[in-house]
C-alpha cells in the first residue's frame, strides 16, 4: 500500500475571520495539493496573533503532517505577525535573512523603476519582511514584495505564503515546485463523477457505507439534488496514490463493487462530467 501523503492549511487574517474578505486561498491549495496525490485533512482560520498562530502551529506540527501551509501575514504591517508565531511554534529565533534582504531590494528597485514607489530604499517596514525564523529559505514573489518562506521541521515541511491570492499563486506554482517534489515524492489522483437517480435516499446510504467499508483508500462522497419526483444523487469517486495505475485501479475496483450492490435494488450508475462549481 503506498504511504499516504497528507497536509494541513492555516489561513491567517482577522478580515477572515470577521467575513470582509473571502478565504479562496484554502480551495485553490487544496484543489492543486490533491492533484500532486496530497490529502488535505484540515483547514483552520486565526487571527492576526501571534499566539494564535503559534498555538495552531504548534497543534499541526504534534500531529507531524508532510507539509503545513499558512496563508497570510507577511506583510509590512505591525499585524502581519504569521512568521513571529511559526517561529515562536518552533522554538526558533526571527534573524535577518541575507537572501530575503536581495529578494526585497530588487523588487523594490524593479517596483521603483516602473513607477509603483516613490523610492528604492530599505525602510524598517520593508526590512521587517527579511526577518524570518532561523533556518528558513525564502521563497521569491514575482507579484507581491514580501517573500515566501520554507522551513522543514521533522517530518514537515511548513510553507508560509503571503494571503494576496496572486502572490500565493505566484509562489506556489514557481517557487515551490522542485522543494515539494524533494520533500514529498510524486504523487497521483484520479478522480470519477457519477450519478444515480434514486426515490430514496436512505435505500443508497447503506450500500455507500459497506463499499466505503470495503475500499479504505478510495474517497467516496455523495450529494443529493432535486430531481422532479424523485433526487438526482451526485457520487464522487478520488483516490491518491503514488502511481497513475495504482490510483486507476482502485477506483475501477470500487465502481464495479458499487454497480454489483446498485443492481439488486434496481439502482443504476450512470457516467456525469466534474463536479459544477
């Protein structure tokens, strides 16, 4: 059975929690880590505090997931305070990183040049943001100006990315790829989507559960919707593995497994596109 890669999300933003701003960080990560065969297994929301951070930190790192992703909080602002909390979590002193120091001041220096800023230079607002726990690699943002930051503490590799979504994007998908194969493997997913018209929904959840119970390493998850008279119920199927025909196996075994207990109550599986948005 191949080992099971799994992370967990730590979203950081008072603007969050008090529902100004939209969390789609969480789904865009979980969307990308579940294709590269990584489970998310929790999402948690903090505030801006950097016990609360740490705390969280501290919880996610007593439960040794592969990778920790926090989101937000690396700003220059006096509440961006995400790496003081990892770094608290840790154990770990904040020193000034000589790489992230040349990452600041060349984007400021670039943000200069095209007219963005009104000047080049080092401030203590923008030095804050080469503060960073000892041991770190900072991550280049292309976007934004505060850098990312890799930290690997035991079995887990934390990342700490900025909230604004086009940062973190930028990081994730050009910064990280090469640390999260070294560090994680390659992995796979394969996902299916189908659909059973069925009058009752509890005539289909005893069936679900004893092909659940029958195929621990395939995810199945059922959504019921209206469907004139009677409901249109939505399965989906996903499976991580480390190998395409490892993945495509299990999940062909657990469909044909399905059909087998559909049949005898005159249930039919039928093939739908992905899931909508």
């Amino acid at each position: 059975m191949s080992r099971r890669r799994w992370a967990e999300i730590v979203i950081v933003g008072n603007e969050i929690l008090s529902g100004h701003v939209l969390d789609t960080n969480s789904r865009w990560l979980s969307q990308r880590l579940i294709r590269m065969g990584v489970s998310v297994r929790r999402h948690v929301t903090v505030p801006d505090c950097e016990n609360a951070i740490a705390s969280e930190v501290s919880a996610a790192l007593s439960r040794s997931p592969d990778l920790l992703i926090t989101a937000g909080g690396l700003g220059p602002t006096d509440d961006d305070r995400t790496l003081m909390g990892v770094a608290n979590a840790l154990g770990r002193p904040l020193v000034r990183n000589e790489t992230a120091l040349s990452l600041v001041l060349q984007r400021y220096r670039q943000l200069y040049q095209e007219g963005a800023v009104d000047s080049p230079d080092m401030t203590p607002a923008r030095e804050k943001m080469t503060i960073l726990p000892d041991g770190a690699i900072p991550l280049p943002n292309t976007v934004g100006t505060a850098p990312g930051v890799w930290i690997v503490s035991g079995p887990t590799a934390i990342v700490c990315l900025p909230g604004v979504p086009a940062e973190l994007k930028d990081i994730f998908i050009n910064a990280l790829p090469a640390l999260l194969r070294a560090h994680l493997g390659v992995g796979y997913y394969a996902e299916r989507h189908y659909e059973v018209i069925c009058k009752d929904e509890s005539v289909l959840a005893p069936i679900i559960k004893e092909v659940v119970q029958a195929h621990p390493g395939v995810y199945l998850k059922s959504r019921v919707r209206p469907f004139g008279t009677a409901f249109r119920i939505r399965l989906l199927l996903s499976c991580v593995s480390e190998s395409p025909f490892e993945a495509d196996e299990s999940l062909r075994r657990t469909v044909d497994d399905l059909i087998l207990r559909l049949e005898p109550a005159g249930i039919l599986l039928i093939p739908a596109c992905g899931e909508e948005e």
